[in-house]
C-alpha cells in the first residue's frame, strides 16, 4: 500500500473541496504573497504587471486543479517554500482575479 504525504492528503482534500465549489485561502494574503514571491519573475518574462500569463488566450491553465498544479510546480521550481495556507492564498487569489473557475 503506499504511503500518501501530507502534502498529498492535502492536495487530494482540495481536489474534494474544488468539487463542492469552493477553496480555501485567502485572496487578500494570496495577493501579498503573489507581489512577494511570483510577480518579478512574471515580470521579467513577460513585461508589464506580470498579468499577461494570466490573460492570454492560449493559457494553458483550464481548471482550477490545473491552476494548483501550476501554483505548486512554480513553488518548488522557483524553491520559494511557501506554505500549504500560503499555496492555498495564491491559488484563490489568481482564481478570483484572473481565471475564475468554478
């Protein structure tokens, strides 16, 4: 049998609670964490605010599991360490803004 991880129990919980309509976090910490951690890189690739990622019409992003995928592969490729609450303030902060997914 294998083992989850935390991490995992709490990623399978959230693809259970994306199911019923809502996620956990908070936009506003989610914004605060963005400016800190995400937006410079954006920035530097992408020019303006950073948004363009979020806006263009071939995003790749098209669910919201597919939006926290996304969020945790820029975490561990940037090593920024953020925080399960942290991941989940970022997540519904670009939903809210950017994606709104259902």
């Amino acid at each position: 049998m294998r083992k989850l991880t935390i991490s995992s129990t709490i990623f399978v919980w959230l693809l259970s609670a994306t199911a019923h309509g809502f996620l956990l976090g908070d936009p506003g910490n989610g914004k605060l964490v963005h400016q800190d951690k995400c937006a410079a890189c954006h920035i530097d690739r992408f020019g303006g605010d950073g948004s363009e990622i979020y806006l263009r019409k071939d995003r790749r992003i098209k669910t919201v599991e597919g939006l926290m995928a996304q969020v945790e592969f820029c975490d561990r490729q940037i090593k920024s360490g953020l925080k399960d609450d942290q991941l989940d303030d970022l997540v519904i902060y670009l939903n809210e803004n950017y994606y709104n997914f259902e």
